[in-house]
C-alpha cells in the first residue's frame, strides 16, 4: 500500500500547494497552525474536496488528477477521522460504528458483531448502545476512530484524532490506533499538534505553513528544536 | 401593554365566540349525522393524501432548492413559495385553467386517460397539495440547508453510495423537520376552503370537504357547522401542540 499526492487547491485566497508521498505501512505526521492547509489536505485525499491540479494515486491508482479523473470518496477505500467526530447523532456507538461496514454490504449481524470487538478495542466497548450525544469527548472520539478503522481502509486520515481523549488515556488510545493501522497494513497521515503521537523518533513529518510544505523531516527532528 | 392585550383578545375572542356555542351534549350527535361524517371522513383521505403527495414531491424540490445553485433558483423558490401568500380562489382558478376540463394539462389527461379532475375527490386532493406544498418545501429547506455537510461526508467515507448516505443519514437527521413540514401542510390542507371549492366544487361525499361543510351548514344548522369548526380548531392546536413540543422541533 502506498500514497503519493500532489495537491493544489484553491479557495478563495487560500492555495493549498503539497506534495507528499507515504510508502507501505508508514505514517505520516502533518502538522501546522491552524488554517495551514491540514484539513483541506486531507479533504483532497479523501476526495470530499476536488483538486484543482495535481495528481493523487492509492497503490499507484490514479484517484484524482485535477481533470478527468475523480473517484468518488466511497469508492477511494480511504478512512477519515474528524476533528469534531462527526458521529451520526440518530445512530448508537454501535451502529455507527457498523455503518461502513453495513454500507459496504457487510449482513447487518456480522457488521454488529465486528463493531462491538473494535469498541472493545478502543475501550469503549460499554457504551456500546449510548447515542453520541450522552459520551463524553473522549468516548465519542474512541467511537469514531473505531467507526472508521472497522472498515480496514487502504489509506487513513486522522485529523487531530487525540485531542479530546484526556491526557491520561491518550498514550492507550494512541497504542491501540497505531497497531491497528499496522495489523491492517494501511497508509496513515495523521495531523496533530502533539509531535509524541509519532509512533516512533523515525517518522516523517512535514510542517505546513500557509498551504506549504515548510519543512520536512523526522519526529526526533521536530521535537528536538 | 394595552395594544398587546387587545392584540391577543382579538385572536382569543373568536374561539372563545365559537366555544361558547358549542352543543356539547349534541356534539357526538351533530358529528355522526350522515352528511357531516361524509365531510369528516372526505376531509381526512383529502388532507392525509394532499400531505402525502407534498411529501413526495415537496422533499426533492426542498433538496434542490437548498443543494443545487443553477440560474434562476430564487425565482424557483418565490414561485414555489407563492400559493402561501397567494387568495386560495386564485390559486383554484389557476388550477382550473391549467388541470380543468379545458385547461392545457386537463385537456391531455381527458383526450388521452379519460382523467377528469375537476369535481372529484382527485381534485381536491390536487388543490389541498397546492396550498400545503410551499409550507413543507420551506419548513424542509431550511432543514437541509442546517444540516451539517460533515456527517454525509463521514458517511460517503464510509463507503456509502449518495443513495445510501440519503437513506441512512440525511433523511433521518433532517426527519424532525420533515414531520414539522407534514404537520403543517397536513393542517393547510384539511383547513382548505378557497381552492378546493372553485377548482372541485362541493359536493357532497366526493368534494365536500370539512369546511365547505361548515360554510354550508352556517345557513341550515349552525349547530353541525360548530360541532365541524370545533374539530378543525382540536386538529390546529393538536398541531401546534405537537409543534412546539419536543417531538418535532429539538
């Protein structure tokens, strides 16, 4: 598995001009200030947002290329975390997280079954039947990175997908995520403001700066300046 | 402070006006009678299909309206919208002119299906629709265009095709405000007078519906005609009720 995208948006006054490139199994660490581009780009890759130019390609598939070519999000096997978690309001923990995978024409039963071992997995496995109004931040975050890691997508996009678990829980959640991500042999990009969510001192980081790639480097480059 | 409550006794003053004629030991009496559960009961199918029908087409004219931009959009919408503001005798003569005997489409559907609309129960249901349709257009419009793009983004991420996104997420968040638009112009549509009686006519049985009832019975027995007003104030303050409860606005 791998991901290469070269993206260039435009919206309004703001240019987003990136290009990156995440090779099998790897993670991918984007962070920047707010209104530097991250979810935009993540947008883009998904295919929720059109390029304007560029070239996006999943396992050497051209996705998106600014023209012609467009696949649809649903059709890219690309898993998306939001920031806010955006679970569906009408739905319980559990079938949200049963969604994708019913979506994807998974029998209902077995897609209920596979969505209560994945909030298991994220810890949450109690709240199962509570709606999403009634968890807490850092419940209703778990859910969503189960929701979308239960469908096992091809390339992931986690935007800011710790920052409403409490401190204290975030390095197991973190744990959970990231060996998830590998047992499935998926690519990650991951925006964060917090260089600690690098799996390892290794990972390459790129920083952007008004819709640039400012720098480029690893985690222990990052975090020791 | 003096304006606010002559305000309010002006709307208040008619029903209590009404309500302080109603024979409540002949009311069960006065409903029953042959000729006012007809209207009962024409009233119902009526309004419960004229409601039916503005959902069916009032929900994808709503998604266009709130999704789509093309030329020409707000003057969709302010036509659209027209028939709440527009005399409902108006409205009847347009329809008769356009799905009357004569008229451009009414001519079609006799020459080619032998359909007659006018001064049939079809027709009034074609007439509650055209008064009912703009209040659950605008009351669904507004729902679709609140909702958050986010959640039929997660979905799509998800793997589900628009259709299911549709289904599964956008119908069902948007359904509190798609039940206040049936409501609404399911009590338009029972409460139609103008349209229904210049387009369909009032006949008893096939197009007399509850209030063309009670302005019939106002001359020949009053009694029936408040008995029949009394059902109609019942089924709007139900509404409202039910409006402004937790049920259908969160």
């Amino acid at each position: 598995m791998s991901l290469t995208a070269t993206v260039r948006v435009r919206q309004g006054e703001f240019d987003l001009d990136v290009d990156l490139s995440v090779a099998d199994g790897e993670v991918l660490v984007v962070v920047g200030a707010n209104g530097a581009g991250k979810t935009t780009l993540l947008r883009s890759i998904a295919g929720l947002l059109p390029i304007d130019a560029g070239v996006i390609t999943v396992d050497g598939v051209v996705v998106d290329n600014g023209d012609r070519v467009s696949v649809i999000p649903e059709a890219r096997s690309v898993g998306y975390v939001f920031q806010d978690q955006r679970l569906f309001p009408h739905l319980s923990a559990l079938e949200n997280v049963a969604f994708g995978l019913a979506a994807r024409g998974v029998p209902i039963d077995d897609a209920r079954v596979r969505a209560r071992q994945e909030l298991d997995a994220f810890g949450v496995g109690e709240s199962a039947d509570q709606a999403p109004g009634d968890l807490s931040g850092g419940q209703a975050q778990r859910v969503a990175l189960a929701r979308t890691f239960v469908t096992e997508p091809q390339v992931l996009l986690l935007d800011e997908p710790f920052t409403a678990v409490d401190a204290t829980a975030r390095p197991s959640v973190r744990a959970v995520a990231l060996a998830r991500a590998e047992s499935i042999g998926c690519v990650t990009v991951l925006v964060t403001h917090d260089l600690a969510d690098a799996p390892i001192l290794e990972t390459p980081v790129i920083e952007l700066v008004n819709g640039r790639v400012a720098r480029r480097g690893r985690a222990a480059d990052f975090s020791s300046k | 402070m003096v304006a606010a409550g002559l305000a309010f006794a002006f709307i208040a003053l008619p029903l209590i006006g009404l309500l302080s004629e109603v024979a409540w030991s002949r009311l069960w009496h006065d409903l029953t009678t042959t000729e006012a559960a007809a209207a009962l009961r024409l009233s119902l199918v009526c309004s419960l299909a004229a409601a039916a029908l503005a959902f069916a087409l009032g929900v994808p004219l709503a998604w266009v309206l709130a999704r789509f931009e093309f030329p020409g959009r707000a003057a969709v919408r302010a036509l659209t919208l027209l028939p709440m503001v527009l005399p409902p005798v108006v409205g009847g003569v347009g329809l008769l002119y356009a799905f009357g005997r004569t008229g451009f489409v009414g001519a079609r559907l006799d020459e080619w299906f032998g359909i007659h609309l006018t001064f049939s129960t079809a027709g009034v249901i074609l007439a509650e629709t055209f008064v009912a349709l703009p209040f659950l257009v605008i009351t669904v419009e507004a729902a679709f265009r609140g909702l958050d793009r986010d959640l039929e983004d997660a979905a799509a991420t998800l793997g589900a095709s628009r259709r299911t996104v549709m289904r599964r997420v956008t119908l069902p968040v948007a359904g509190p405000a798609i039940a206040a638009g049936v409501a609404l112009a399911w009590a338009r549509a029972l409460g139609e007078f103008g349209a229904t009686i210049t387009f369909a006519g009032n006949i008893q049985g096939r197009t007399r519906t509850v209030p063309l009832a009670v302005y019939l019975f106002l001359q020949s027995d009053p009694e029936v005609a408040i008995a029949l007003s009394l059902v109609l104030v019942a089924v709007s303050v139900g509404v409202l009720t039910a409006l402004r409860g937790r049920w259908l606005v969160r």
